[in-house]
C-alpha cells in the first residue's frame, strides 16, 4: 500500500543510472532540480545554479534569499571551474534565485529572459556581464553553440508574469516571476544536448532541430493526463530524434544538497508514475532513459 507522504524508492532505478565518465570530452553534473554543469575542460555553461533551497515552510510563508555559502561550497565540491556562462531557463526562484551568485563568483554572463536579468541586476550584476535573448538566438562560448528557442512552462504556473524591475532580496518566493521560458540546445563537437526544464511545450516549436540527449523536465508530469504526457514526449523528444532521455526537476528541492537526493511525497508528485509513462513512450521509440545522480560527472554521449 502506498501512503501519500511515502516517496519512490529510487533503488528501483539504479539500473538505469547514469554511468560515471571514463575520459574526457564534455562532463555533465546534475545539481539537483535542472541544474546542470556542462564542461570540456576549457569551458563551462552551467544551466540555473540553484543550489541555495529553502525549506518548503520558508517558501511557503517566509521570505527567500540566496544562501551565498552553498553556492560557494557547490562551487569548490565541482572543483571551482571556470564557468562562462549562467543560463537561466525561466525565472522561478528555483532556477534563478542563485544565478546571480554564481555570475558574481565566476565573472560568468547571466543569460536569460529580461526578468532573469532584473533579478542579477537586484545582485548588483553588472550590464556587461548580462545577456538577454529572444526566440532563435544564439550564443557561443567556446566549443559550445548555445540556441535558444522559447517554449512554455508546465501547466498550473504558480507565478507567471515577468519581472520588471530589479529584484532586490529577501522577498517572498512569488517574486521569482516566470518570465520567458526557453528550451536551450547546446551543440558541441562531441553531440547535441537539449535542455528542457519545464514540463511544458509549444507544438511545433522545435521541428526541424535534433540532439543526441534530451535533458527533460519531468515535474508534476504523475498529475498530467496520459495524452498530454505523450503529447509533451513527442513534441520534445520524438521530434528531435533524441537517443537518450535523462529525467530533470523530480527531486524534493525543498531538502539540501549536501544529503542524497529523494524525490518529492507521493502526495505531490509521484516519480514512479511518471517513470513508468516515460519508460513505454521510450521502449516504443527505442530511447534510453537514465535517471542521474547529484554531483556525479557523467559523459552524456556515452553508449552503455
């Protein structure tokens, strides 16, 4: 019997982990959420950053800040790199709310909707270092080609709108505005990367694109109907002809880093539910899907 407050058992999953790196090329860290570091030893994107993650009561009731000394001990647990860019994919507190922190860190670009770049502004992020982009905009640090094409958020957005002015810390979560949501391909000599943190999608929005390896956001997907999850599958995945899909933004983001990641109760969303419908779109589509592990560097290009 399962209770609402029970949560998956992720030891059901660990034949479909992802394996650690074995040589170089691009390494990718899973940070919890849709954070992710992508790096080839020369340069670093880092998709949102948020690693500060007040508890659910904060959120719910108090007034959020960035916690400067998580960003720093993730920072040094990664081996302090270099990183050239901060991309955010929407504006929420849990992809934005440390984006600034880690810009002002690194002296990387803070890239993203002009709501991400009110909220770097409010850290005093300077204008030089921010990089607003539009639908089709494209941007390149290195080796790495970054595409930006805008998409949705998953449905039930609890804070949309945009941000407009800067946004100066402590405030309530709700300050944390959507702005523009982007399904952001990254494309290096080694393969292409979708990332796609947003369980929500534009029909059509990404035909004629490919990659190797979708980065998908899965959150609420247990609380969607069967046809809006194959719907969202083909719309991201099948349409891309991506080979491998690794599951984002299922994990509890309300419990700190420093302890193994478990997914959210039952209650609010069920990962196992979700799994299983990914795992039968995928078994039809011949598609691998891996559930990754915090911190672990991982090749994402790599046969298994």
């Amino acid at each position: 019997m399962r209770f609402p407050l029970s949560r998956p058992d992720l030891e059901r999953y660990a034949t479909c982990s992802e394996a650690p790196a074995t040589s170089g090329g691009v390494i990718a860290r899973f940070l919890g959420a849709s954070s992710v570091l992508l790096s080839d030893g020369t340069t670093a994107v880092l998709t949102d950053g948020f690693v500060s993650r007040p508890g659910a009561l904060r959120v719910a009731i108090g007034l959020i800040t960035p916690d400067v000394r998580a960003v720093c001990e993730a920072h040094d647990r990664l081996g302090a790199p270099p990183i050239d860019a901060v991309v955010c994919v929407h504006s929420h507190y849990d992809h934005a709310l440390d984006a600034p922190v880690w810009t002002g860190m690194t002296g990387a670009d803070l890239v993203g909707s002009e709501s991400t770049a009110n909220i770097g502004r409010g850290l005093g992020v300077p204008e030089h270092r921010l990089r607003v982009v539009g639908d089709g905009d494209v941007l390149v640090y290195g080796a790495f080609r970054l595409s930006f094409v805008e998409s949705e958020h998953s449905p039930g957005d609890r804070f949309p709108g945009t941000v407009d002015v800067p946004l100066v810390p402590p405030r309530r979560s709700g300050a944390w505005r959507t702005g523009t949501v982007y399904s952001v391909f990254v494309e290096h000599p080694a393969g292409t990367l979708l990332l796609h943190g947003s369980a929500g999608f534009r029909p059509g929005a990404l035909h004629g694109r490919n990659a190797d390896v979708v980065y998908l956001g899965v959150g609420m997907l247990s609380r969607r109907r069967p046809a809006f999850v194959e719907a969202y599958w083909d719309e991201v995945v099948r349409v891309t002809g991506a080979r491998r899909v690794v599951p984002v933004h299922w994990d509890d983001f309300f419990a700190a880093l420093n302890r193994p990641l478990r997914p959210l109760p039952r209650l609010v969303d069920d990962l196992d539910v979700t799994m299983g419908r990914l795992r039968v779109l995928a078994e039809r589509d011949h598609v691998e899907v891996l559930l990754p592990a915090a911190w672990l560097p991982v090749d994402p290009f790599a046969h298994r």
